[in-house]
C-alpha cells in the first residue's frame, strides 16, 4: 500500500505536467504539424538559397569520397564526401557539375579523390577527379 501511494504522489507531477504542455501546442486533433510548420511552404527550397554560405563562389577544393551516382543527362556526379575545411563544407552526400571526361572515369560506387570549385549557389564544379 506504502509503494503504490508513493508511485502515485511521484507519478501526478508527471501526468499534470504532460497535460498542461499538451494544452500549449497549437496542434488541430488528427494532424501531426503544427501552426507554425504549416508556413514551411512558403520556404525556399531552390538553387537560389546556398548550400553553405561560408563557400563563396570560386572556391578551389578537395575531398574523398564514394560515387553514388552518375546523371548523364543533368552532367552530374554525386559524391558521399568528408568534410572539407577549405571551403567550410560537412560531410554530405552531394550532386557536382561535370564533364563528359569525368563521368567517363569512374563508376558508382568507385572510392574517389576530387578537385572542384564553388559555384554560386553553393554547389562545386569537379575540376579532376579520379579512383582511388
């Protein structure tokens, strides 16, 4: 009886503090967003909002990575990469312009060591590349 009257005084705290924060959020029954993610259309997602604003076009580079894919059409490779301190870039997986020369080179799936400069936008422009 002891155990259970103190679970209970322990556990009330809890439950009304659930309740209250539930009460503050502007969520409508059934959805899963709330008021203020609802304007997240309204956000730009276009080649007009840079990646990274510390890379200024321009910007010579070099990294090592995987291949994970090749776009022939759009003149792409995409690169899974470490950081890369000269241009302030984190590790990620990103779509770089290319030749016709360097698609030629590798494979998906090739580790590969990279040259590239920055373009507006934030994006890079292999300048060499090659497998490890």
């Amino acid at each position: 009886m002891r155990t259970t009257t103190y679970m209970i005084l322990l556990a009330a705290p809890l439950a009304l503090a659930a309740c209250d924060n539930a009460a503050e959020t502007t969520e409508q029954p059934g959805t899963m967003m709330s008021d203020d993610m609802a304007d997240a259309d309204a956000m730009p997602m276009s080649d007009d909002m840079p990646m990274m604003d510390s890379a200024a076009a321009g910007q010579a580079g070099s990294g090592e990575g995987s291949v994970t894919e090749i776009n022939e059409a759009e003149g792409k490779i995409t690169i899974d990469h470490g950081p890369i301190a000269a241009v302030g870039w984190p590790a990620m997986t990103m779509a770089f312009s290319a030749d016709e020369d360097s698609m030629d080179k590798v494979a998906v799936g090739d580790r590969v060591t990279f040259e590239f400069q920055t373009t507006e936008g934030g994006g890079g422009e292999l300048t060499a590349i090659a497998k490890q």
